[in-house]
C-alpha cells in the first residue's frame, strides 16, 4: 500500500468518526416530547410502578417538570464517555 493509498484511508475513516459523532451527538438528547411518554408510563396504574418504585416515579416526574429538565440531559455526558 502506497502512502497516498494509506493517507486517503486514514482521511476517509476520520470523516466518519466525526460524522458518526456528530450523529451520536444529536441522537443522545432525550426530548421533551420522550421525557412525557415516559412519565405517562410509569404512571399507568397497570404496571403498578408507584407502588413498587415509588422514588422512581417521583424522580421521573421532577425531571418531566420545566424547572428540571436540565437533568434529563445528562445522558450524553454517559454517552460520550464511552
């Protein structure tokens, strides 16, 4: 393998590394509109998650509320460290 075989290889990989980044990037934010799904899920007295995880729903609740959405995005700081 010549060096501008080899030089355009490692050029074509680092464009993808990047694109696949980016995507992952914009794919880690968990939405408002996901954030209200889930908690009308663990609220569905069905599943009966208020009874065995009480704290959970709670927690879920807090985070669904506009003064704590903040905490909703901290899933990315999971997915760029791995």
């Amino acid at each position: 393998m010549n060096r501008q075989t080899l030089e355009r290889r490692i050029h074509l990989w680092l464009i993808f590394y990047i694109a696949a980044l980016a995507f992952w990037g914009v794919t880690t934010f968990p939405l408002a509109a996901e954030m209200e799904i889930l908690y009308t899920v663990v609220k569905q007295p069905a599943l009966n998650l208020q009874v065995i995880f009480p704290a959970l729903v709670e927690w879920i609740g807090r985070v669904n509320e506009e003064s704590f959405r903040f905490i909703s995005y901290a899933a990315i700081f999971c997915d760029w460290a791995h």
